[in-house]
C-alpha cells in the first residue's frame, strides 16, 4: 500500500501493512485488528525499532503536506486528502498500546487496565481543536455541549448533539438542495429528502451524505455514498 507521499521516506523507507475492517467493528473486524497489531510488533522488533516508528498513513500525508509535529500528532492530526487508517484512528491510543504490548511479551499482549470513558466534546470528531473538553460523566459533557457541538464517545460515536451537527451519522434534511457528485463538481442536481452525513469531513466546502445511517463509513466509497452537498445548505 503506497503512503501517496511520492519520493518521501513513506514510500521508500517504511513496511505497509493493509488491515482491511468495516465500521461495524464487529469480531471479525477486530480479530483483522488484532493481527495487524500483531504484525506491526513483529516488523518492529525485528528492525529492532521502538513503538514511535509506528505510522500511519495519514502520518504521511501531513508530512508531504508540510505539518511538523511529534509522530503522535502527525499520525492522528486530520488531513483533507485521507484519514487512514479510518477504522483505527479513532482509538489510535489503544491499537498503540496493543502493538506495544505485543513488544514487550514478545507473544501475547499483557492485559491493559480498562481505560475510563471519556466523553469529548467537539463540533466533529475529527475537529480535535474545536473540542471544549473530555468529561467521565456524560452529564456533564451535555452539560458543557455548546450550540453547534456533540458528545462523542472514545469509539467517536456521537452520544448528544446540540443543535445542528457535522459529525458522521447526523441526519441532513435536503429540500431541493443542490447533491453534487463530487467535491469539485460545477453543477449538480436539485434533490428533497432525508440523508446521513457519511464521515463528517469537509472537502472544498462539502460533505459526502448518504441514504441510509448503517451505510455511512462503509467501503467502497462509490457504492454508499450518494453524492456532496455544501455544507452551507445542511
């Protein structure tokens, strides 16, 4: 799997490894996860490299597209072009964990201690800096939910939205709203009814929607999602 960073140390100094999951995130997603996390620790130890040698994708991205940072924020901060991996990222912290567990067993992870529910809240859970502030009790994450945001929970899952919200599964209501079929289109076509925002990211001012809430995050992309609509109309 190319780190689409061209020339860059994604591409020519680093191992890929593609761990194919679903946003279901049920057993068999988890059992792929699992043997990814297995897999990395090995490479690792073998080239004899810590955990912070462990990349993501979109660590790649943000360094083609010159951010600097540590490697923790570089592999979680939100790049336009791609989050990946999409499965993974929203618990980053804990598939880290697990890979360095494997490293320190050298064959099965020790038992971690069970991290306590945070409830974050933020416009989308892919705008970390928009966050307000990360709560152990869902009231007073409701409570301090302003207009505009939503609780989430650590799997980034929206728990209670305030108003209007951006994140992936909202519900968008179109009333002959202009569905365009992508984020560089010129025209589009006049469409009315019910659709779910599909990941919650803005591309030039737009967002993928789809029919239905189960579909959104499923790949392929072409086959669940509907269209784009500018995020001004929703």
């Amino acid at each position: 799997m190319p780190a689409a960073d061209g020339s860059g140390n994604g591409n020519r100094r680093t191992i890929a490894i593609e761990c194919i999951m679903s946003s279901a995130y049920n057993v068999t997603d988890k059992k792929s996860e699992g043997n990814c996390a297995r897999l990395a620790a090995a490479l690792l130890k073998k080239y004899n490299l810590d955990i912070n040698h462990l990349f993501t994708h979109t660590h790649w991205l943000n360094v083609r597209d010159g951010k600097s940072g540590t490697v923790d924020y570089l592999n979680t901060a939100r790049n336009p072009y791609k989050m990946c991996p999409a499965y993974i990222l929203p618990h980053w912290v804990a598939f880290k964990a697990k890979v360095q567990s494997y490293l320190n067993s050298g064959s099965t992870p020790a038992t971690p201690t069970p991290a306590k529910q945070l409830y974050r809240v933020r416009k989308t859970w892919a705008d970390a800096k928009s966050q307000i502030g990360a709560y152990s009790s869902l009231e007073n994450a409701k409570k301090a939910c302003k207009t505009g945001h939503s609780v989430f929970d650590a799997n980034g899952n929206v728990v209670f939205s305030n108003g209007k919200s951006y994140a992936k599964g909202a519900k968008v209501t179109l009333k002959n709203t202009a569905l365009y079929a992508s984020a560089a289109a010129k025209t589009g076509v006049k469409r009315s009814g019910t659709y779910y925002l599909y990941d919650g990211i803005v591309v030039n001012g737009r967002m993928r929607v789809t029919t239905k809430p189960e579909f959104c995050g499923n790949t392929p992309i072409g086959k669940y999602v509907t269209g784009w609509v500018n995020k001004s109309d929703i």
